[in-house]
C-alpha cells in the first residue's frame, strides 16, 4: 500500500471576527473595537480560507511527484457543497447582534494526507467548496471547505501561512 499527498497552495484570507449585543454596541465600543481589533486576533481567529480562484496544487504518490498543476488544469473534481455561508452566519451572529470582522490577505498551504490507498486514481480526488456570502463588497466566491479521496477525508491534515499585508477591516456587520 502507498501512501497520498495532496497541497493545496494560494492566497487566501485569515478570518477573524467577534460579535456584540445591538443594544450594547455604542459608538464609544465601536471606537474601542476599531482602535484596538489587531490586538484582539488570537483570542477571534475565525478561519483560513482559499478561495477556488487562488489554488494551486501538488500531488505526490509513493513519494515522488507525479503531478504539479493549478485546478483548472488538472481535471480533478470540483464539488459544490451547496452550502452559502456569509460572515454573519460564520460568526452565528443572531439577529440581535452586531457582527464585526476582520481580515488579512494569507499566503498559505494545506497539507493532506491518505494513508494505504492502495492504486492511485487521480479520478478519486475530489475538492468540495462552499459559497461565501461576502457582505463586506457585495460579491460571492467559493472557497475549498473539504479534500477527499475515495469519499474519504485524509488521515492527517496541516496548515501553514504567513501573512503577506496588513489588515483589511475592521468591517461591522449589521
């Protein structure tokens, strides 16, 4: 039996946010939130996301690497979730709650292993991505949520990333 590695290389966001009671959420508490949210990130982290758009990846099987290539190229299976999460949603914030989120641009990777997968098929591989609801700008974009092979998550996953500017945000979500 060999074993399965699969990168996942882009630029992505690191995600992190808070959410406030509407009725405690003064103008004085969203001075303090913006003047100091940078300070507030290890407590707030969110998420590291890739959006589908910035991936690249890199295959190796029995440890040599067969395949480099970005998603477009390389025939491997796109799968919607079907899921549409905006920021709000991310955060659980209820309709009585002020949502407030912040972001850095991440250059990161994700690390996947299958162990004993027996032959590999490239066919197997299948990346899923959600929908996520951008409030910030208006737009939409799906980003990787999941990577299975053979219907099946890996055996062992790492992240890595190194921020590449500073801040965006803080943005209050209402």
């Amino acid at each position: 039996m060999s074993d399965l590695f699969v990168a996942l290389y882009g630029r992505g966001k690191e995600i992190f946010g808070l959410t406030f009671k509407k009725e405690k959420f003064t103008k004085k508490l969203q001075k303090q939130v913006e003047d100091s949210y940078v300070e507030l990130c290890d407590d707030n982290f969110l998420d590291l996301e890739l959006p589908l758009s910035c991936l690249e990846l890199s295959i190796k099987y029995n440890n040599s690497s067969k395949y480099y290539e970005t998603y477009l190229e390389s025939k491997i299976k796109v799968v919607s979730s079907g899921m549409r999460i905006s920021y709000r949603e991310m955060m659980r914030a209820g309709d009585d709650e002020v949502a407030v989120m912040w972001y850095h641009i991440h250059a990161f990777s994700t690390y996947h292993i299958w162990r004993d997968i027996g032959k590999f098929h490239k066919s197997k591989l299948k990346i899923i991505t959600s929908t996520r609801i951008d409030e910030t700008d208006n737009t939409e974009y799906e980003y990787v949520s999941e990577i299975l092979y053979d219907n099946r998550p890996p055996d062992e996953t790492e992240e890595w990333g190194e921020p590449k500017f500073g801040f965006e945000g803080p943005f209050i979500l209402y």
